[in-house]
C-alpha cells in the first residue's frame, strides 16, 4: 500500500486501544465509521511550529517591544521640544524684563514736550470747533445733557444731591406732568376729544399747541404724573406700574394711529413723520 494514501489516528495509543487499525483511504466507504483522523504530516507540522514558538519567546515578542521604544522616543522627544519652547519664552520674557529701564530712559530722551503741546492743542482746538459748529438745538443736546447729567449723579458724593434729585423727579415732575395733561385737552377741544381709539366724526387734525411739539400730549402727561407721585409716595410698586403705564400707551397710541391714518390720511401722515409721539424730538 502507498504510504502517502495512509491515514492513522491522530494518537496510535489511543488508536491501539480502540482496536482500530489503520486503513487505505480508498477503502470501502461502508466499513465501520471511525473516529475523527488527522493526517500524520500535517500534524507533526503543527506540532514542530508550536514548539518553536514557545521555546522561541523573545522573537515573538521581539515586534511589540519595537512600537514600544518607538513610542518612548517620539514621547520624550515632545517633551524635550516642549522644554525647550518653554526656555525659549522665559528668555524672551526675562530680556524684556532686562531692558526695560533703558528702554524707559530712550523714550524720556527722545520725548519732544514741545510738539506734544502742539498735538494736544490742535486736537481740543478741532474738538472745540465741532462743538460750536452746526445748527443749534437741532444735533442731539438733549442727548449729551442727560448722558453729562447720569454721569455727575454718578460721581456724586453720596447723599449730596439727593434733596435735588428728589425734587425733580418727585414734585417737579408731578407738576409737569399735570400741566402737560390739562394743556393737552384744552389744545385739543371738545370736537376732538374722546376717550375711543377711533376720532369722533366732528375731528380734526390738531397739529398746534402742545400738538406742534408732541402727537400725543395727554399720555405724555399722564406718565409723567404717575412717574412723580411714585416718586412722592416712595412706592416702587407705583414706579413698576407706572412703566407697564407707558408701555400700554406706546402700544395703544399705535393702534390709535390707524385711525387717524384712515381719517387724516396723507396729513397726518405728513405730520407724523415731522413730530415725534411722546418726548420732543426723542421719542
């Protein structure tokens, strides 16, 4: 029989045990089935490379060690480039820490006061001129005054205006606000009054008087006069209501508006695009 056409059990001990001998594989297929069989070269290959590799251990591990130093050196060379970057700017730092008294003493030596005073004074004399030039009452005073005004009530020394302050925006207020209703009505008249959005039909459009300055007075006046009897009163839930106040009447003097639109049209269209709603000129 050919040798290469032999198989065996895998174990011959065990093979011997079971009784089994070794047979051709073109043998009859309808002998008795056998165990499991494992070719005796293929076999004794497998074995020879599993002893190599375990009696073998630093060349299998050879690879991994490798990446390992690798990595090692790539490490400590980003931390030797840190290091480095590190020294480089303390050094920087430390040399301008160094020069800096000479570099003091040159701009001393170098400072011209002559032609400084000469810069300053063109600068404040051009400031000067812009400020005296222009249409007076008409470039947004109003706006400087108040900014200039918060300010000082800022730097104040504290409790020295505050009889002033509550003066003005207690009493004096109050008193405005009053004036600026009654005047209101009165510039208005009968023919025009109503307490409706919608203009009476005997209406006519009232652009003189306090209208000349204001398209709605009477709400003006109104929350001026809550703003200083809150202030009288030391309320701070009549100050909070008195700005749901004015928010309220922003939003209906808006919605009384399309009326007067429809009524008016282009006049008072005209007319509103000349006159601010509440505050002269502001707002």
């Amino acid at each position: 029989m050919d040798a290469r056409n032999t198989v065996c059990f895998v174990d011959s001990g065990a093979a011997a045990v079971a009784g089994v001998r070794c047979r051709s594989i073109g043998a009859s297929r309808s002998a008795t089935p056998t165990p499991p069989l494992l070719h005796v070269r293929g076999r004794r290959r497998s074995a020879r490379w599993h002893m190599k590799q375990v009696s073998d251990p630093k060349k299998s591990a050879a690879v991994p060690a490798e990446e390992v130093k690798a990595g090692a050196q790539d490490a400590k060379a980003g931390a030797d480039s840190a290091v480095s970057g590190l020294r480089d700017m303390a050094d920087e730092v430390w040399h301008r820490v160094e020069t800096l008294p000479d570099r003091v003493r040159e701009r001393i030596e170098s400072f011209d006061a002559k032609a400084f005073a000469d810069d300053s004074l063109a600068f404040w004399k051009q400031v000067w001129n812009n400020t005296i030039t222009g249409e007076w009452f008409n470039r947004g005073e109003l706006y400087f005054a108040i900014q200039l005004g918060l300010l000082l009530l800022i730097l104040r020394d504290p409790g020295a205006l505050d009889p002033l302050v509550g003066f003005v925006l207690g009493p004096a207020t109050l008193a405005v606000g009053l004036y600026v209703v009654v005047r209101g009505i009165v510039d208005l008249g009968a023919e025009n009054l109503v307490p409706w959005l919608k203009p009476p039909n005997s209406a006519r459009l009232k652009t003189d008087g306090m209208y000349a300055l204001m398209r709605h007075p009477i709400y003006t006046g109104v929350v001026l006069t809550s703003l200083g009897y809150s202030a009288v009163t030391h309320s701070p839930e009549r100050l909070v209501l008195t700005c749901a106040l004015f928010y309220f009447l922003t939003r209906k003097a808006a919605e009384e508006e399309k009326y007067l639109l429809d009524k008016f049209g282009k006049d008072y269209e005209a007319y509103a695009a000349t006159v601010k709603a509440f505050i002269p000129k502001v707002f």
